[in-house]
C-alpha cells in the first residue's frame, strides 16, 4: 500500500499496472474540493499522458498496488 496524503497529490505521476485503453502513464490534474465544508477529499481527476483522456477515481484508489504504482515506471 503506498502511503498517501490527498493535499500532495496534485501533479503526481501514477503508472497503471494494467493499462487502460492502452494508456499506461498518468497524471493527476485535480484534486476535487468536498461538497460541504469539513468534509474529507475523496476524488481526483487523472490524464493519461498519451491520449489526455481524463477520469475521475477515488484518491485511495491510488493506494491499491495491484493496480497503480507510483512514478512513470
């Protein structure tokens, strides 16, 4: 698991251990506000590097090393 804080996450490099329609590297491009104030971050916005197709996932997702790695490896 790697560790995380959502405040860092901006501008990261992420490789996908799968690739995703043949999209392997990926960047964090926004890390989405909360609804109401106090309440946690729970989503981010990645483009894939090749393609610049963009999709939303849960942060913690990221976590998950059997799909994502950190870096462009």
């Amino acid at each position: 698991m790697n560790p995380l804080n959502p405040k860092k996450l901006l501008l990261s490099k992420w490789t996908a251990v799968q690739p995703i329609r043949k999209d392997k590297h990926f960047l964090v491009t926004k890390v989405v506000a909360p609804e109401f104030v106090g309440e946690k971050t729970q989503w981010v916005d990645i483009e894939a590097v090749f393609s610049r197709s963009t999709q939303r996932l849960a942060w913690r997702d990221l976590q998950n090393d059997d799909l994502w790695k950190q870096g462009w490896v």
